[in-house]
C-alpha cells in the first residue's frame, strides 16, 4: 500500500540498516549475564530493540525486527557453543529467533504513532507479558532450556534476589522488561510521558514495597560442605585418582558432605569393586559421606546414564539420582532422524544418553549436621526453577548441584552457569553448592548471597564451606510459576478484548476515542477477512 503524497514514513533509516540495527540491538542484553556481568545495562538494553518495532512502517517488518532481534540475542547468549554446533548454531538460533516475531507486531501496535494514556499503560503490562510469554516457551528443555532469561542477569543484586524469593526469576523479567518499555515510550512519546513516567513510579513502588514485605529465611543452624573441583584432567582414571588425593586433604575438618563434580567417575560402580571399595574408604578417612557423579553404561540396562551417588563408609548407601533433563546436542540429539547430521558438523552427541525418571532426596550421613537432607543436579538442570522448587517441597535442606564444563572452559559459560545458583538459592530460601569437576565452583546462601570464595577455572583444589542453613517455605516455592500464569492471563484478556471491540460494528464505535482506545488492526483485519461474503458460484 502506498503512503499519501506528503506523508512521512515513521520508519526512519532504510531496511537494509534497520535489519543491522535489529540484529545488534537483540545481541546487546548478552553483555549483562557473565562473564561481562553490567547487570545494571539490563534496565535500559532493550530500549534500542523496542524503538524498532515501535517506528515499524508495517506490521510485516515489525514482525521481521522482532525476529532478527530474537536471532542476534539467541547467538549472543549462546555464542560459546559456536565450537561445538558451528553452522547449525546460526539455524537454531534463527528458528528461536522466530518467537519475538509476535511480539515485535505487539509492540509496534502498542506503541506506535502517539499512543495515549491507555495505550501507554497497556504497553507497559503487556510488553513485558509478551516477553515472558517468549522465555517460557522457549523455556522447554527441548528447546535448549532456560539460558539467558533475561532476570537471570540479576543474580548479584541483592534487592533483585529478595524479589526472587517472591515469584522467581519471571518476576525478575517482568520488571526489567516494564522499566525499559516506560524508557522507551519516555523517548518515542511526548504525549505519553507523564503516563510512562508514572508507570515507572508504580513499578518502583510496587517493587520496593514487596522487598520489604518478602520473608527473609529462618535460620537452622550450619553445616560444612566441601567441594572437591579435579580440573581438566585426560582420562577417567587419572580424574579419579586426582580427586581421591584431593579428598584426603579434607581428613579431620570436620566436614558433613564431601561433593564431587559431574562426571567425576567414569565407570559403573555395580561393576568396579575396586573403586567401590576406593570410595568407600575415602569416605571413612575424612569421616563424611561422598556425593559422586557417575558417568558410564550400567550393567543390566542400555545405554549411558549420568547419576548422582551417595557413598558412605561401608560403599553406595542405595541414594541414587539419574539426571532428568539432558542437553540438547551435548547429551542427545532431539529427533536424530531429522538431525542426526548435526553430529558430521559439529561434536554434538553421537548416542544419546538415557534419562531418570524421578528427583531424589538424599540424607547426608549419621555423623551429619542435623536435617542435613539435600537435593542433587545435575549440570544443566540448575537452569529450571521448577526443579529446585520441587527438591524444596519434598524436604530438600540443601541444594546441591555436580557440573562441569569442560569443553567452553575459556567462554563465559562456566561464569554464567555458577551464576544460576545464586538464582535458586533465593528463589527456594535454602543454601545452594555448585560444584563443578571443571568450571566455576560457588556456593550461595539461603538469601543468594555468596559464601567463601569461589573456584575459578584455573583451580585444582578440595575447599570447605560453612553454609547457614534455612528452614520455612518461600512465597515462590508455595505459590510457584505464579507470573507466569498472569503473563498469559494478560494477553489472553487482550486478544479477547481486541477480538470483540473488531466484532463490533462501526457504527456502535464511540466516535473520536481512537487515541485511547486499544490497537486492534491485526485482529481487526483477519476478523474482516474472515466476515467477507463470498462470490455466488456460477
């Protein structure tokens, strides 16, 4: 359709520097997770993205910015992977990329033009609702999981974390996304400013008034934890035998658990007696129970699991955890069928591992701090906030995560990784143990706070932790997903509302409300089509 002689295209710049822009405003929100950690950028980093749907000419190249957006932020956020996929990285990213499509057309219809009071405050809930929309479904493990939501970038802030412990992580995202729609209405809008302005006072209002009313967690005592990190080591024998020796170190500090990094045994214990009986008496020297992680087929059943094992003084105590939720390409490759031939190009998994069935709640030894029950993961499933929630609510006192990241040891992975505990620690109340057999070792308190120092990449080394520990249930772990479930509310309230105002015919409009009222041009139009009489056939 063309435009009116004299009237301006409100997309400035040709689309040729507008689809640059977009894929450089989408990769910007990278720099706010680890290793470069400017959590403070997440406040005002989607401005620049914003403002290009939002001058959209159409909502076709609305559609088409919010995808190359979403495809810049899906290759920065995971960039590190680039080694391992190669060219089947830039595929998966620009199929990821493809869910901000929507929501590029849902800010352009919210904010283009001179949005009014409620259109502005509209922007301002279902932007954010829209975004998060977006993390949960790409979310789903087997579409790569949790990594890069965007209220993860937050996991230092104190505030931040006190917020978490009231709806997660998507709270967290909510927030972040509303400041910076108010920021950018503030800057695209004059008429709407005093509207954006004090959208933003209600949200620090709003957010400042639920720092304080969060319940902080109770405390219950301590325990001391030791994490066992091995480093890059060739060969499953030589790792074993590194983390023996770095065991021994731990004898008479009077440690509660000894915790070692994922794969941190390469062989089924059901068939080495040698190293069940090697274990066994590690655990007697430093008078503490051992959680393993081995990684290796089991007798009796096919296939490679990856399980989290409890090893007392007398051998395995029966405490077992097969991981549930495994890495897309690094442990299995979803439909191989299809794309199997990811593996010729890059080092995705040639056989895929097998999965648990259940999450376990093990208990630490007699001679353990009292209620010393935890929960272990492994590895990627740090990411997923349900899984913690879930170790919480059957009785989990401690979270306890075995890792290793061997392969992006010089990326920002490691950092980013480590980062997550402090996330779920909040989130749950109750103190989180990152041990990584290569990778970045933290250990996080029942606030989120950082206890004793962490172990870098470059580290080999056994140390010991005071953890406090925590009892009483946060809001997030008795209520759960809650924004979640009112993101999709929102946008199901406003699909309803704009499908029934297009229902409605012209006549019984109010006449001159068009600057309040919502935008409903896509819904509108599709409902027309839909409504057309038909041609008579002949």
């Amino acid at each position: 359709m063309r435009r009116p002689a004299g009237e301006k295209d409100p997309s400035p710049g040709s689309p040729r520097w507008r689809a640059v822009a977009a894929v450089v405003a989408g990769a910007l929100p990278a720099l706010c997770f680890p290793a470069p950690g400017l959590w403070w950028l997440a406040y005002v980093v989607l401005v620049p993205w914003l403002a290009l749907p939002a001058t959209a000419r159409t909502p076709r190249r609305a559609a088409l910015e919010g995808w190359l957006g979403g495809t810049g932020f899906m290759l920065a956020v995971h960039h590190w992977l680039l080694p391992s996929l190669h060219v089947f990285l830039l595929v998966l990213a620009a199929l990821l990329g493809a869910l901000w499509a929507p929501w590029g057309v849902l800010v352009r219809d919210l904010l283009r033009g001179r949005p009014g009071p409620a259109r502005c405050a509209a922007a301002l809930l279902l932007v954010p609702c829209g975004w998060l929309l977006i993390e949960l479904v790409r979310s789903w493990e087997y579409l790569g999981g949790p990594w890069g939501v965007l209220g993860a970038s937050q996991w230092q802030v104190a505030p931040a974390l006190r917020l978490a412990s009231l709806g997660g992580v998507w709270l967290l995202t909510l927030l972040l996304v509303a400041v910076n729609t108010a920021l950018t209405v503030v800057l695209l809008s004059p008429t709407a400013r005093r509207t954006a302005l004090g959208g933003l006072l209600a949200v620090a209002v709003a957010a400042g008034a639920a720092w304080a009313w969060a319940p902080r967690p109770e405390s219950a005592g301590t325990a001391r934890i030791a994490v066992v990190q091995a480093g890059v080591v060739a060969g499953p024998d030589a790792r074993f035998a590194r983390g023996e020796r770095l065991t021994r170190a731990l004898a008479g500090r009077g440690v509660d658990l000894v915790v070692w990094g994922e794969s941190s045994v390469g062989a089924d214990l059901n068939q080495r007696a040698d190293l069940r009986a090697r274990l066994a008496a590690l655990s007697r020297e430093v008078d503490a129970d051992l959680l393993v992680n081995v990684d290796a087929r089991r007798a009796g059943l096919p296939g490679i699991y990856k399980s989290s094992v409890l090893i007392g003084p007398d051998g395995p105590t029966g405490d077992r955890y097969d991981k549930m939720r495994l890495v897309p390409f690094g442990e299995y490759v979803p439909a191989r069928a299809l794309l199997g031939w990811a593996t010729s190009v890059g080092k995705a998994a040639t056989e895929d591992r097998r999965r648990g069935t259940r999450q376990v709640v093990m208990a630490a030894g007699p001679d353990a701090s009292p209620d010393l029950r935890f929960g272990p993961l492994v590895c990627f499933e740090t990411a997923f906030p349900d899984m913690s929630r879930r170790l919480v609510r059957d009785g989990a006192g401690l979270l306890v995560a075995q890792s290793s990241t061997s392969s992006f040891q010089e990326s920002w992975a490691p950092e980013q990784h480590a980062s997550l505990a402090a996330l779920r620690a909040a989130e749950t109340g109750r103190p989180m143990v990152h041990a990584t057999l290569t990778g970045v070792s933290a250990v996080y308190g029942p606030d989120g706070a950082p206890v004793g120092a962490r172990l870098g990449t470059d580290r080999a080394t056994a140390a010991v932790y005071t953890l406090p520990l925590a009892h009483g249930t946060s809001p997030y772990v008795r209520f759960g997903d809650w924004p979640l479930y009112a993101a999709l509310l929102a946008l199901a309230a406003y699909c309803l509302r704009t499908g029934v105002r297009a229902l409605r015919p012209p006549s019984a409009r109010t006449p001159g409300d068009r600057s309040t009222e919502l935008p409903t041009q896509p819904v509108t139009r599709t409902l027309r089509f839909l409504r057309r009489p038909r041609p008579a056939p002949r």
